[in-house]
C-alpha cells in the first residue's frame, strides 16, 4: 500500500507530527511519501493567497489566523500522487492546496484521509474559532475581518467549503476534543469523523537517570536542589502561548511558596526583558532542532508548563509525558485528554493563572508524588501514542477505506 501524506512545511506543529507518523507508517511496514510545498516548486501561490487576505483582515495580528485557500499547487498529476493508493492530508494552508484543489485531488478516485491539526476545514477560514460558535451554522458576521456581515469573506469561503469538499472524504482529528468539535459543525456534521492521536518514538523521548539530570543542572548554572520547571514556544510572547498566566502563576507561586527552589527554562524565541520579569531565575535556551537534545531538556525538568488558551493535541504535551516529566496546563483543546488531572500532572481552568500556581506547586512540592507523576506520564504515552499503537490505528482506516 502506497500512503501519500500532504503537509504545507516540514517544521511546526503540523509538519512535526506529520513527519512523526510517516516514520511510524515506514517502521509498520507501509510505503509513506511525504509532499510538501518547498517539493513542488514556485512559492508564488503563498504570495498570492496572503494578498488576496489583505484587503479583508482586521489587523495584521490576524493574518496569518484565517486562510482563504482561494491559491494553490495543481498536484493532480504529481508523480507521486498517480502512484499513490491513499492521499492522506494534514496542514495544506497557505498555498499549498486550495479548495479547488482539494476537489481536483477527489476527483481522481483514490480514497482520501484528512487529519486536523487545527478548526480551519469546518471554519470559514479561521484556524482557531476563539470562542465564536457561528461556524457550527454558517459562518458570517466574523471577527477576524475588517467588515463583518453576515454574507462576508467568511460566509463565502464557508459556501464554498460546502460545495467542493468531496462526499466521501474521512476525517480524522488529532483529538478526541477536536472531533466532538468538528461534528457540531455544518460542514462536517455528517462525514465521518475519527479521532486518532499523533505518535512520539519513545525510544529518542524517554525518561532518565537522576544523575543526568543532576548533570543537566550543573551544565546550566541551576543549583542541585532546585526544582526545574520548563516552558517551551517557538515565539515565547504569542499571545496564544498563554506566557502572560504563566508569568501571573509564577509570581503568585513566588508569593504563596517562598521556600519553593525553582528555577525556569525557556526553549523558544523570547525577548530577554521579558524573561527578565520572571521572578524566579531563568535559562533561555533558544531553538533547539535536534531531537535528542530536546528529549534531554524535557527528562531533565521536573514539570513542564502549558498555559495555552488555543490549541488541538500539543506535541510538546506528548513530548513531556513521553520523558517522564509531568505537565501542569489549562483545560484548552486535547491537553485534559493527555494529562489526566492529579494522575499525570495538574489541569486548571482556561486563565486561571491562580489555579495554575496550585498545580506547579501541587506537582513539585513532594519528591515522592513527583516520582509517581514521572511514572505515570510515560505509562500514558506506552498505552496511547507509541509509533505501533497510532500506525497501527490508521493501517486498519487504509485498509477499511480500500475494502
């Protein structure tokens, strides 16, 4: 069985977990390609599409929130696509595919999967809904553009979404939270929707010794007996990250918990006057790309921190567990799914940041509550999201589209 995955980048949320399972697939034995936009040419259709948006978008904080998918590559003909038996889709904005060329993809009679990563499929045009409901309807009257009116962009887009998404196409939500989602809405109220996670090689993202984390501190100035708690972003101030609450938490925490030996470490890119705002000490670490490094960071910290008010299943959320580093999060998208509350780290609610100081201190304040945190984080991830598990779970979809 040939699979064809389709994701915008190689890197990010999306293009991460994308390239995750095409490993997985490969080590279960299926022949999975990958195609992306830098594989097929010209970057002139992301130009295009992001212009086209201009004359729409409220502010410029929105631009890349909503995509119109009105610009795209003709992979119809792609070599890789005639020799595919199953086309399976993940991130395809900004250029990469358009509506059209979603129908176009349909057309040619190859069963068709498409994982969500995010709400844009059954939106119109927004990525994350940010509390508006409108799309379980019809979209209209959207917040995200200049002039909002009930048969504006959105409205548009959502018609068209209506008229060209195939009939037949299976979709699939990274979790259970955004699949219960997607069936309130119009568009997809009536396909057929399968909630399957990611998964995470636990053989690169697995826990260690004490020791290495005692050496971890002592490479990066972090005294012996300090709790470490780490915070990850790829832009540590987006407002969707949430840092603003972790920052409340953390100075509630300094307040509540004097006796507390913290200290932060930030993966990510961050301004250094606002890392130094933290009360606590902090390690800026930057951008780290190679895998085993960053399985390092996460095995060495004590509880990883997630306060973000948007997002589906986070792979930083699996990335933690998978080391044995409980998480403390708020109840956005799929992290109550992955971190149960009091079992595997602390789940507050959505802006909470008092809630949130509780948690970290919940977590880190018993060295022996902390040791069966750390075990139960990867027990979770050994049950749920191993390469074997998740391929195993999409090999049975291929084959029951193809019978």
């Amino acid at each position: 069985m040939n699979v064809l995955l389709f994701n915008t980048y190689p890197q990010g949320g999306a293009g991460i977990a994308c390239r995750r399972l095409q490993s997985a697939l490969q080590a279960s034995g299926l022949n999975a390609g990958l195609l992306s936009a830098s594989d097929t040419g010209s970057r002139w259709p992301f130009y295009a599409e992001r212009l086209s948006f201009l004359p729409y978008e409220r502010d410029k904080s929105v631009r890349f929130a909503f995509s119109p998918a009105n610009f795209g590559k003709n992979l119809r003909f792609h070599p890789l696509v005639q020799q595919a038996d199953i086309l399976h889709l993940h991130w395809i904005n900004q250029g990469f595919l358009s509506l059209q060329g979603i129908h176009d993809l349909a057309s040619l009679g190859k069963p068709i999967v498409w994982t969500l990563h995010d709400m844009w499929a059954f939106t119109g045009g927004c990525h994350y809904s940010r509390g508006c409901q409108r799309f379980e309807l019809h979209c209209g009257q959207c917040p995200y553009l200049r002039r909002p009116a009930e048969d504006d962009l959105s409205n548009r887009i959502w018609q068209r979404k209506k008229q060209l998404f195939p009939a037949d196409i299976q979709f699939v939500t990274c979790s259970e939270w955004l699949r219960d989602v997607a069936l309130t809405s119009g568009l997809l109220r009536d396909y057929p929707v399968k909630a399957i996670p990611n998964p995470i090689d636990t053989d690169v993202f697995h826990p260690v010794h004490k020791t290495e984390r005692q050496a971890f501190k002592q490479e990066h100035g972090i005294a012996p007996d300090a709790r470490v708690l780490l915070f990850v972003a790829m832009k540590v101030n987006e407002t969707r990250k949430g840092f603003k609450y972790l920052m409340e938490a953390l100075q509630t925490l300094r307040v509540g918990a004097p006796e507390l030996p913290l200290e932060i470490v930030v993966l990510g890119q961050a301004d250094p006057e606002v890392l130094a705002a933290l009360p606590y000490p902090v390690k800026a670490l930057g951008l780290i790309r190679g895998e085993a490094q960053l399985a390092r960071v996460y095995a060495c910290s004590d509880v990883f921190v997630i306060p973000s008010l948007e997002d589906n299943l986070p792979n930083t959320v699996m990335e933690s567990l998978a080391c044995g580093t409980p998480v403390a999060g708020f109840a956005t998208g799929g992290i109550p799914e992955m971190v149960g509350h009091e079992q595997e780290g602390f789940i507050a609610p959505q802006g909470d940041a008092s809630r949130l100081a509780d948690g970290i201190r919940w977590i880190l304040e018993d060295k022996q509550k902390l040791v069966l945190l750390r075990q139960n984080a990867r027990a979770k991830v050994e049950q749920r999201y191993t390469r074997a598990v998740v391929a195993g779970r999409y090999r049975a979809l291929y084959e029951e589209l193809r019978n």
